[in-house]
C-alpha cells in the first residue's frame, strides 16, 4: 500500500514508489536478451530512458517502432517495461504479430488500480512528466482518464 498524502470521504491521493534500475527491470532485460538469441525484435516505444542502454540492444538486433501502428519490421514486438495500455497490447496480438511483454509489475498494479477505480466511476487522474511514457501506458487504461492536466506547482 502506498503512503496516503490526503485522505476524504471523497478525495484520496496516493503515490507510487520510484522506480529505478532493480531486480524487476534486470529481469525484463534478461528475458528480452533470451529472446535476441532467436533474431531481431521490434520494441514499442523506448525500451529504457538511458541512452546507452537503448543503443547496447540496438547492437543486438532491437529496433524501435511506434506503438500505434501496428505492423513492425519483425514478427515479435517488445512492450517495454514502462508498458502500454492494454488496449493497444490486445490490438497488437490481433495483428498477428508474436508478442514478448515486459511490462514491470509497479506499472501492471498502477494499470489495474486505475481500472479498478474506473469500475468505481471515481474520477482519476494520473500526475507525472510530460510525455513520461509510463504515464501513458497508466493513463491509456481508461477512456475517460485525463491524459494531460495543467501544471499544478507542486513541490516534494
């Protein structure tokens, strides 16, 4: 459970931990580097948001497509582990295409307590950076989740 910033019969605030390069996202790139042994593989987006890193799999035969096209120069696709909304992964597996999810499990429970949230028609809002693509893939959860908000100047 997270940390409760404001709690109201009718508003609560909760935040998610930071995550950062640990164990989960050690074990998505070893699974992604098991998988480069059988050929090239297209990702859905940034695979991480170190550069470096990005470049050592490109080396390795990853390539870099959007995720709203659906169709991509290999047969597998990689859903990065900053994830994406399920709707777009459902239309990825219906195009076809072999898919290798590595979604971290921090993200998997933001998505499904959005959803969760949803079924309540509690208003939902996801606070984060601008184009942050975590956010996205959280905010994509929900139709009527407001994928932008005006900066509100909070500080902590």
């Amino acid at each position: 459970m997270h940390p409760t910033l404001v709690s109201h019969p009718r508003c609560q605030v909760r935040t998610a931990p930071p995550v950062g390069p640990g164990g989960e996202l050690r074990e998505a790139l070893a699974r992604l580097e098991a998988r480069l042994g059988r050929g090239a593989v297209t990702v859905l987006g940034p695979l991480a948001p170190d550069g470096a890193l990005c470049e050592a799999f490109r080396r390795r035969g990853v390539l870099e497509g959007p995720p709203g096209e659906f169709r991509a120069p290999t047969r597998t696709v990689v859903v990065p582990p900053t994830g994406l909304p399920r709707p777009l992964v459902r239309r990825w597996k219906e195009s076809g295409h072999e898919l290798l999810d590595l979604t971290l499990p921090a993200v998997r429970r933001a998505q499904t307590s959005l959803q969760l949230l949803a079924l309540e028609h509690a208003r939902t809002v996801v606070v984060g950076h601008r184009d942050d693509a975590e956010c996205a893939a959280i905010a994509g959860e929900v139709a009527r989740a407001p994928s932008r908000v005006p900066y509100l100047g909070l500080r902590g």
